[in-house]
C-alpha cells in the first residue's frame, strides 16, 4: 500500500514527516490522552511496513509492531560503558594529548 492508498481511505494526515527512506503519516485518533499519540503509518520506500493503530474505525491488516493489546513496560535507559581507566585521565570526558605553548 502506497502513501497515496493511505491518504485516499484515511485522509490528510495531521502531519508528515520524511527521513531518508522513510515517511511517517501521523493522525488524530481522539485517543491521545489515553494513548499518549497519534496513530502513525510507516512507510519505507514508499510502501506501508507498519503502523500503530489505535482510533475506531480504522484498522491495519498487517503485523503492528504495537498490537492494542500489548500492555506498557518501563524500559530501563541504558547503561553508560564501564570506565576502563578510572584515573584522572580516563574519566568522562576527560582531554588527553594537548599540549600548550604559551
């Protein structure tokens, strides 16, 4: 399904956003406050891989990567690498290898 095919069933999305390869096609659901977005349609060369769907009246017959039954989780941030040198030198953000002249 094309982005044409989307726009003619479903209408002007709410907003496009375009990256490369791919288009996002974002619209209102009258969920947003329960769901915390919009539906969103992806497409990757121009054709439909995915959406997440959740107005009624609409449907999408593929695989969701977001069913409506899937439940929320927490997903932990991720863990900043282990500092292999913790001297002074090693540390976050530390500069190494400058020399000033004055």
């Amino acid at each position: 399904m094309s982005e044409a095919d989307v726009t003619t069933r479903w209408g002007e999305p709410v907003a496009v956003r375009r990256t490369g390869d791919w288009t996002y096609l974002y619209y209102a659901n009258g969920l947003e406050r329960q769901a915390g977005f919009w539906d969103v349609v992806f497409l990757q060369g121009g054709q439909v891989v995915d959406a997440i769907v959740r107005a009624p009246g609409r449907t999408y017959l593929g695989q969701s990567s977001s069913p409506p039954e899937r439940a929320p989780q927490f997903t932990p941030p991720a863990q900043p690498p282990a500092n292999p040198r913790p001297d002074a030198a090693g540390a976050p953000g530390a500069v190494t290898g400058i020399r000033v002249t004055p």
